[in-house]
C-alpha cells in the first residue's frame, strides 16, 4: 500500500510539473499571437480586408484565453489530470489561428506542440495530440488560402491575378474572388487544392509523424525513467524506513533517562541514520553501579548491529562476574572474536564504581581516557588503554583503580567529542574538553552534556557531523543508600581494617572529624567487648559488621555468634560519683549510648545482634 501511494505521488507531480510547462508555452502562444496581431495591425503584415473579424474579434479572445494560462499555475485546476487536455486543445487551437495567417510558415509551430506534450510522459497522449494537430494544421492550410498571407509559391508567385476580365491585387482580393481564381486554375488542369496537399501538408505532416515518433520514444524512455524513479524512491522509502526501525531498535538497548536519579545522564547522537557508538549505566546491586561506553568501528547497520551484541555482553558479563573489570573484558573480546568474519572492532571503557567506599574500578580496551573532576580539577584518568575488543582473542586487559570524594565528576565520551572539526580543519581536541569542564564542574549531570553538545556545534557549526557523539556524564554524591555487610575476625588486631572501612563512609556523609573519632571510639568499644568476652570459651569467632547508609544516617549492625548478652540491660553507671564510689562495668556502654543516636539488641537465630545509628546533623 505504501508503495503504491508513493507511486501515484510522483505521477502527480509530474502531472502538476507537466501542466505548469504546458501553461507557460499557452502563455508564450498569446505573446506571439499578440505579435502578429501587431504586426498586422501595423500593416507589416498583409491580409484580405475581409478578415477583420477573425483578426480584430478571435485573435483578442484567443490572446486573452492563453494569456490566463499563467494565472492556472498556482490553482487548483492545475493539478487535475483532466486540465491538460484543456490546455493543449488551447495550444491547438492559437497555433492553427497562427497557421491560417502564416501559412507558410507552420511547420516548427506544429512541432512545438507535440514537443511539449513530451513532459506528460505518455505514449497514449503523444499520439492524440498528433491526431488533432494533423487535422488542425490540414484545417488551417486550406483557410489560409482564402483567408490568410498570400502564398505566392502556391499561387504561381502572381502577386496579381485575373477575375471577371479585372486584374486585382492579391492582397486585396476577396475571399470570392480567390476562390474564382483557384476554380479557374482547377478548369485549366492546375489544381492548386491538390498541389497544396501534396506540396505543403504531406511534407509537414511526414514531418510531424517523424517528430511524434521521437516524441513517443522519448515519452516510453521518460517513462521508464519515472517508474524507476518511483521505485527507486520506494526503495529509499523502504530503507530509510529499516533504517528507522533500527534506529529505534539500537535506542531501545541505551539506557532510558531516570528523572529520578539526577547523578548519570548520558546522549548519543548518531552521524547517520544509525551509529555504531553506545553507552550504558545500571545498579549490580545496592552498592554498585557500572559504567560503560563504546565506540564501533564503521558506521551503519553492521556496526550498529556489533554495538548491540558487545553492549548486551558486558551487561550480562557484568552482572555475573561483578567487580572484576579486565575479566570481563577479556571474556567480552573472547566472546566478540568468534564468527567475526567482518573484522569489526569496538573500543569500550569499564567502570564499576563502589558506592560505599567510592572505590572505581576500570578497565579501557582501546578506547580515548577518560575525563573525572577530582576536588574541582578537570583531569583524564591514567592507565594503559588496552587492545580494542574483538580484534585478538588473547588480548589482555589491566584493571586500575581510583577513590572517588563527594561530588567528583566522571565524564565518558567518544572521540566524536574531541575530533570534532570545525571549517577550519581544527579539531575540539581535549584542551578545549578540559577547559569547558573547568568552567562547568559544577553542573549537574544533564546541563553538563547538554552544554557540552551545544559547545562542540557551535565550535563546529558549517561542518557536517562526520562521527557520532556520545557523551555520559555521572556525579558522585556518595549518598545513595546501600547496605554492606564484612566479616572480621573477632580479634583487636582487625581494628584499623574496620577504622579505615567505616571513616571513610563516614567522610563520604560529611561528618565532622570529631564525629567521626567519637563514632570510631563507640565502634572500637563494641568490638572489642566482642573479641574478649564473646567467644571466651574457644577463643576464636567471627563478627559481622552490616553497614547501612542514607542520605542523613548511617547505621552499624554488629552479629556474633557467642554466648548470649544484652549490654543494655547493664545499668548506667553515676558519673557524678567519684571513681571510689562509681561500680565497675558499664561506663564503655554508657559511652556508646552517649555518641550514638539509637542502640537496639536482640538475640536472633542464636547470634547477638546489636544496632547502633548515628544521625547526620543537619
């Protein structure tokens, strides 16, 4: 069906474009005609008396009528498949009136409407209007004997002739009277009639059938040419439709924006209908969020299809093996190798960002570095870029690794981003991306790559777009709840592996250093009440330690599997007493309760299991 209404909106058009030529030759008729009514007027031209109604009353009205021909181009009339045969009986019909006058000179007048019929691009009307040009122009012949310039070749060159015994000027003959003269020569065996058929119209009208031949050939050829056109632009239509589907399908497998998480925004704005450049970004958990983006090589469906296939990999990759960024690039570009009969190629770029620790874990396969904001500072993150995916299946990968602060920026793009060109053969380059994330560090995600787009158009405006650009922009804000749970050894010996783990959540949420020593004397209390007094019996045992973050708490959940004890039900010692009076125990515990804003114990599952949550203080 689309097909079809594509074909029959180019055969209208042309049959609009086709009826415009044609209106505009009606009009150049009227100026001629108005030419040779001049002229005749002026007496340039001459003409029996006799005549003055055809030439002073038909003549007008035929100017006026082909003359209105140009006022059709821009209605509605013009596009109506029937108008054409009004405007070439039009045409017709001014050149036979011009034919009467000039007899003699018809011929290239008859041709020219046969000549513009050929922008129709139809046989069947080329040959009709052959038919009613060959009877116009035997009707005009014959009416420009009586009526018209005196043919002096057809009429014996006698610019004087005999009627009646008189001897009258051919120019002011009668019409009876030249037809007296040509009876005459008809009684003395010179049929004038006859010679002006065989000698005058035979001639042209063998003319016409050669030029109506090339005109039905030519019409045949523009025809053809039409129809493949109309496939042609069916052909584009189908594709471009594929390609708009596929389109669509590669935008379907980037991440959708989440207006509810302001921290990652990311665009790719392919060079053609479809790229080959991608990124992604997803939660592997609670505690984890991953990184990606891609760049394959090639533009169009192929790559479009290898960036499809290598993105859906490292998410899967990702998703199962977790922090181990060279292991899943080495498994991604095993994986990409095999079948490659294409020889197409990706350079990719992994991170895995703790969100706890801020911990960034990452690996580069090929790919252009990668730019983070470190305490304001524009910078690209070091590291060895490793071999593009799927091009060597023993390829290895080096992972490197980088602690995040509250609100450093990490900025991923393509290298359609720096080798952006502008008409002087300049390129961005990573000079300038270094000085405009200077001046717009402290942007949010989504205004960052939108002013960063803008930045390279207008750096690169007057030149096509030669390479895709894709940019993913993520800030750290480093509160974004999560839940981690660690075991220590329940040994005093794993204290500053658990100072160094908690102070720098804590640091992360802004605490005060003070609060962070007070709340690392409270933890330190807890645990090591937990290695001496829990598993005294065996001396040996484990604690769990589950570390709950949101954005204005934090909460520490001590699990012991030792003999059961509830530290709150240890009554709080007087501290106004002197240290003779006070009653030993307890002042550690009270201490906690003090630094913390909750204690809560329970005994679940035979373990101990102590909470302690502390506040952030607006």
């Amino acid at each position: 069906m689309e097909k079809q209404i594509l074909t029959e909106a180019i055969y209208d058009q042309n049959e609009i474009d086709a009826n415009k030529g044609l209106a505009k030759g009606c009009f150049f008729a009227a100026l001629a005609l108005l030419l040779v009514w001049i002229l005749y007027l002026t007496g340039v031209f001459f003409v029996t008396r006799y005549t003055f109604v055809f030439i002073n009353v038909l003549f007008p009205l035929e100017i006026v009528l082909l003359g209105s021909s140009i006022f059709y181009i821009n209605s509605e009339y013009i596009k109506k498949k029937q108008f054409k045969y009004f405007l070439i009986i039009q045409f017709v019909v001014a050149i036979t009136a011009l034919n009467v006058l000039l007899p003699k000179h018809g011929t290239l007048m008859w041709a020219a409407c046969i000549l513009l019929v050929n922008h129709y691009f139809s046989p069947k009307l080329m040959i009709f209007t052959f038919i009613l040009v060959s009877v116009a122009m035997l009707f005009s012949l014959y009416a420009g004997m009586f009526l018209g310039e005196w043919d002096a070749n057809l009429l014996n060159g006698a610019y004087f002739i005999e009627v009646d015994g008189a001897r009258v000027n051919v120019d002011d003959a009668t019409i009876s009277q030249r037809f007296k003269y040509l009876e005459f020569l008809r009684s003395q065996g010179d049929n004038r009639y006859l010679k002006a058929f065989l000698y005058y119209y035979l001639p042209r009208f063998i003319t016409l059938v050669i030029i109506a031949n090339i005109g039905v050939n030519v019409s045949k050829r523009s025809l053809g040419l039409l129809v493949l056109e109309s496939k042609t632009a069916t052909d584009k239509e189908k594709m471009k439709s594929e390609l708009n589907v596929a389109s669509e399908i590669q935008l379907s497998v980037l991440p959708k924006d989440d207006k509810n998480d302001e921290n990652v925004y990311g665009m790719m704005e392919a060079a053609k209908e479809i790229g080959g450049d991608f990124y992604d970004y997803f939660y592997i958990d609670d505690s984890h969020l991953a990184l990606v983006i891609g760049d394959v090589s090639g533009k169009g469906i192929p790559a479009a299809l290898f960036m499809m296939k290598t993105e859906t990999l490292i998410k899967s990759l990702t998703m199962s093996f977790r922090e181990d960024t060279s292991f899943i690039m080495k498994r991604s570009n095993v994986a990409l190798c095999n079948n490659n009969d294409a020889n197409v190629f990706v350079t990719c770029w992994l991170g895995i960002l703790n969100l706890a620790s801020g911990e960034l874990k990452y690996t580069n396969a090929g790919h252009n570095k990668v730019m983070a904001i470190l305490d304001g500072t524009p910078q690209f993150l070091g590291g060895k870029p490793g071999v593009v995916l799927g091009a060597f299946e023993e390829s290895k990968y080096t992972e490197e690794k980088i602690t995040l602060s509250k609100n450093d920026r990490l900025v991923l793009y393509t290298d359609g981003v720096t080798e952006a060109h502008n008409i002087n053969k300049e390129l961005y380059g990573e000079d300038r991306l270094l000085k405009f994330a200077k001046n717009n560090r402290n942007h949010n995600p989504e205004s960052f790559v939108t002013a960063l787009k803008k930045d390279i158009d207008a750096f690169a405006s007057g030149c096509e777009q030669f390479d895709d650009i894709t940019i993913l922009s993520y800030k750290y804000t480093a509160d974004v709840p999560f839940t981690e749970s660690r075991e220590f050894d329940a040994d005093v010996k794993e204290l500053d592996n658990l100072f160094d783990y908690s102070s720098r959540v804590l640091k992360q949420l802004d605490f005060s250093n003070r609060d962070v020593i007070m709340i690392n004397t409270a933890l330190e209390e807890i645990f090591v009440n937990v290695a001496h007094y829990a598993y005294s019996e065996n001396g040996k045992g484990k604690v769990i330690i589950t570390l709950s973050r949101t954005k204005d708490s934090v909460s520490f959940v001590f699990k012991d599997g030792g003999k059961p004890f509830n530290p709150l039900e240890l009554k709080d010692p007087d501290i106004t007493a002197s240290s003779d009076e006070r009653e030993v125990g307890g002042l550690g515990i009270f201490m906690v309760k003090k630094i913390m804003d909750d204690v809560k114990y329970e005994y679940v599952d035979n373990q101990n299991v102590l909470t302690l949550v502390k506040y952030k203080k607006k």
